[in-house]
C-alpha cells in the first residue's frame, strides 16, 4: 500500500537494520503504524537527534488506511513547525542545496500563511520581526518590506 501511495523506502526489518548498522538516513522523512513503532523505537536515538522519529504529534504515525494520505502530503512538502515560549515561530524554509529563489519562495509562501492566520481580533503588527538562520550559523535580520504579500 506503501509503495502505491509513492513512499520510496519501505521501513522493514531490513531497513531498520540498515539504518542502525549502516546509518542509513537517505530520506527526509518518516512515517510509521502503531504497529510497526516498537520496532521503530530502537532507532530513536539515530532518528530523534536528527528530527526524523515518527512522532503521533506530528502526524507521522498514521493507521494503515491513512498511509496514502501521510505519503502524499509529505510528497506535496508539508512541513512541520514549532512555536516556543516567546512567541517565536521556528519554521524550515529549504535546505542549503536549494537555489537562492526556491528559498525566497519558500519564505514568501511561509510569511502570507502566517499572516493569513492573523485571528480578526487582533489589531496592530501581527508579524513584528523576521530572522533568517542555518542550524549553526548567526542570525540574519530580514527586511519585511522586502516579500511582497500575496493574497
């Protein structure tokens, strides 16, 4: 059902073995049934520090009818985001392999969602300040003027 749906591994014993012995980790997610997550549970410690562990929060571990589904929007490039005490929204707008203008689409595409969530009740400057960063790199202040908003 898996393979049907457009998943390009898929996550027997073989692979668990390969990604623990070989640290196989060719792919940009993961996907789980309860009933395959005890197994998946022994590779928490490759597939958690690397954001890549089937969480049910997350909606990546799905019953078996919901399978196609997950495949498909994770094929589609839905993105998980996190927001933490401040306020702060954490949001992954490409990789370092991606061309300069697929990220200023990616961060265009991320600011009108965000201000198209901005609740009716609220008044004011719903979006006060965007920063741009790698994993290991400083901060780069970005100018709000310059993504143009798209309705």
């Amino acid at each position: 059902m898996a393979r049907e749906a457009g998943a390009d591994f898929i996550g027997d014993d073989e692979m668990i073995n390969r990604i623990q012995k070989d640290n196989f980790l060719d792919f940009d997610a993961t996907l789980a049934v309860p009933s395959m997550m005890s197994k998946v549970g022994r590779l928490g410690r490759i597939l958690g520090t690397r954001g890549l562990m089937p969480n049910p929060k997350a909606g990546t571990v799905v019953q078996p009818d919901d399978l196609p589904r997950a495949i498909t929007e994770l094929k589609a490039g839905r993105v998980e985001f996190r927001n933490d005490k401040s306020g702060n929204l954490h949001i992954p707008v490409g990789k370092a392999s991606f061309e300069a203008q697929k990220l200023y689409e990616n961060a265009q595409a991320i600011f009108n969602a965000v201000q198209h969530q901005k609740p009716a009740a609220v008044k004011g400057v719903y979006i006060k300040r965007v920063t741009l960063t790698s994993t290991m790199a400083p901060a780069v202040r970005i100018d709000q003027s310059s993504i143009p908003a798209q309705n």
